[in-house]
C-alpha cells in the first residue's frame, strides 16, 4: 500500500521502503492506533466540519466524509475494521477507507493536517477521558475508605515506627492516612487536567499553515477543549511531555495503594491476624494444603514499579530530543497506554479489596498492650509539672 508521504497518495502500487526497516520502524504503533481509533475519528470529523467553515469542503463532500467517519467508527465497534502493519497508523487506514468507499473526496480529508497533529490530537483526547475515569476510580477508593472507616474506624490498633510497635492508633487513623492522601492526590490530577485540556489540531506538523486560515477555534468548541494550544512548535513539544506529567501525576495514587498493600500483606499474617480479606481473594499452594495467599495485593504491590517503569520510559525517551517532531515520540505511545491502563485496573481492585476488607477487632486490642502507652504517661508527668527529659526518663525506666 501506498503511505501517505508517497506522491499517489494513499492508494496505489506498494512503497519501495526496506521490509526489515519498515517492520522496525512501524512496530506495534498500528495496534495501538486501533486502540485510540474512535478519538481519531472525533478528531477528524470536527476537522472535516472544520474545512467546510472556510469553505474547503462543499456540504455534499462534507455529509459524505461524516457519512464515512461514523461507517468507520460503526465497523471499528464490530471488530470489523483493522489497521493492515503496510498502513503505518490510524491516519493512512482513516484515508485510505475513505478514498476507496467515497471516492476522490476521500482524499481531501487530510487538508491543512499532518499525522503530527492528528496523533497529537487522538491522543490528548483519550487522555482527557481516561483521567476523568481515573479520577472517578479515585473517588470510588476514597469513598470505600471512608465506609470502612465508618464502620471500623474506632477499633483500637497499634501505631508502628521502626517495623517496632510505637503508639496507639486506630483503624480510623491508618486508614484515613490513605483517604487524606488521595484526596491530594486528586487534587493534582485535577491540576493535570486542566495543563492538558488544550487543542493541538491545526499545528500541522509542527509550524502551523498560513494559507488556508484553518480555524483552530471552532475545532476546540467542536472537541470539547478548554481552550487553543496556540504556540505550533509547543503543540509538537508536549507529545510525550503531557503523557510524562500524566503518569508522573498518577504515580502519586499508584504510590499510595502500593503502601497500602505492603500494609495489608503485613496486617493479614498470621503473626499479625489483624485483617483478613474473604477467600475469594486468596489463592492457594500447588504443594501446601494449608496456605491460603494473597497474591492480588503482592501483584499490586508489584505493579507499582512497573507502572514506574512506564512512566520512565516515557521521560528516557523524550528528555534529549531536540526541537521539532522526532520518530522517537512514536515509542511513548505504548508504555503510556499500557500505564493507564495499568492505573486503572490497580484502582479498581484495591477498591474492591477495602470494600471487602474486615478488621478482627479483638487481635487488635489485644496488640494494643501497656507500652504503646509510655509517651501520654511522660506528657501526664509533664503537666504535673515535671521537665519533659525527667518524666521521659521516669517512664522508661518503668518499662526497661
């Protein structure tokens, strides 16, 4: 098949490009496009209806690419609709249908449009969703960990420092640690949000067009954006650095359900016993009659490096390129979708695991033994007058 950077066009007789080169170079990006096909399609119809604004594009031309887009779009939700490797990406197949369903029409669809831009454009699209669902997915956690708060929050457990038993807590307390600190967490994915939610279509490849007049505003009306990324050159720039602060933002919840599951993994041993999780969460032992694991909270607490690695990838990547579009963006594509993905499966089953997740109240007060009481007999001592160092040392003395 032709590419779209051969003379004819998308259709015709087959490129002259190296075979081994061309599978290096392509790699998996025309899967991952098909992934990210029904936000290419968004993106190309607001273009379409973008080209008949300035009069590029006659209605009858318009109505027929939009005609098009939706068969497109209806096949893709079938399972009928595929990128071929020869096409490269999402952009080549788009054009490609369209030029040999419709017609010479087919073959305007692309005006004053590169495959920087259009790529760009998909991609900011999916990952205004995406976060929005994570977001939500985020605030399903918290709400779990607020209703088992309610419910538990005032069963006494020891506090830790050093691995050692330190100070009294609660169920409460160490769960609403991890409560609070989401809740920041949103906060920053909020501040994401808003970074991200700006329209890179009509950036071309990179420089902008000044023949045309495309009409960048009515394209971010008709996408939903907040507002135009005006500057051509930063639309190309952030490919790669918006998915980086992404990952980089979602990172901090990864973190934090990561803890969370060292946490369980500790809590629900049977030296611990404070915690237990029903059997439809453990696995058991090829070989041991008598183990029942928790494998899904060691898998979480494991995905948080792999998400990690995600992320640097994405950052080894970009982080030496020079100015203008460069192929390499082309690799953040796979380890940032694999990374959201990653996120929001993690989310959903840690969700899942604190909603199921039962405190055995007596273990825990039974844990709670004298010691975890030294300190508040010292601040006792302290209010009756004593230096802190004096009661200090008198109630250490009682316990050693």
């Amino acid at each position: 098949m032709k590419k779209l950077w051969d003379e004819k066009g998308a259709t015709g007789t087959s490129s002259k490009i190296n075979q081994i080169v061309e599978d290096y170079t392509v790699g998996v990006d025309y899967l991952l496009d098909l992934e990210l096909l029904p936000y290419d399609i968004a993106g190309t119809m607001a273009h379409a209806k973008m080209l008949h604004k300035i009069k590029i594009l006659e209605k009858k031309e318009l109505d027929t690419l939009i005609a098009g887009l939706k068969k497109i779009l209806t096949l893709y939700k079938k399972g009928e609709f595929k990128i071929d490797k020869s096409q490269e990406d999402s952009a080549t197949a788009i054009e490609a249908y369209l030029t040999e369903n419709y017609g010479e029409v087919g073959k305007k669809v692309h005006t004053g449009r590169s495959r920087n831009d259009q790529c760009l454009t998909m991609k900011r699209l999916y990952s205004k969703e995406k976060l929005s669902q994570i977001k939500r997915e985020v605030g399903s956690l918290i709400q779990a960990l607020d209703g088992q708060i309610k419910k538990q929050g005032k069963i006494k457990m020891p506090g830790y420092t050093h691995m050692q038993r330190a100070m009294p807590s609660t169920v409460g307390m160490w769960l609403g640690s991890f409560r609070d600190s989401l809740k920041d967490d949103l906060i920053l994915l909020e501040a994401v949000v808003k970074v991200i939610d700006q329209n890179p279509l009509g950036s071309a490849a990179g420089y902008g067009e000044n023949i045309l007049g495309l009409d960048r505003k009515f394209t971010t009306t008709e996408l939903g954006f907040s507002r135009v990324q005006e500057n051509p050159m930063y639309c190309a720039f952030s490919r790669g650095k918006f998915e980086n602060i992404i990952l980089q933002s979602v990172s901090n919840v990864i973190f934090d359900i990561g803890k969370l599951a060292s946490d369980l993994l500790l809590f629900t041993t049977k030296e611990f016993d404070f915690f237990t999780l029903p059997d439809s969460f453990k696995t058991g032992s090829s070989l041991m009659p008598q183990k029942k694991n928790y494998d899904v909270l060691e898998i979480v607490r494991g995905n948080l490096a792999v998400f990690n690695g995600y992320r640097d990838q994405i950052e080894d990547i970009i982080k030496n390129l020079p100015s203008g579009y460069n192929r390499d963006f082309q690799l953040t594509k796979e380890p940032f979708i694999k990374g959201i993905k990653l996120a929001g499966d993690t989310i959903k089953v840690m969700t899942l695991a604190v909603k199921n997740l039962e405190a055995k109240k007596k273990n825990l007060e039974v844990a709670c033994t004298p010691e975890l009481y030294a300190t508040d007999e010292a601040l006792k001592l302290v209010k009756q007058g004593k230096s802190f160092r004096e009661a200090y040392q008198e109630v250490k003395e009682k316990y050693y």
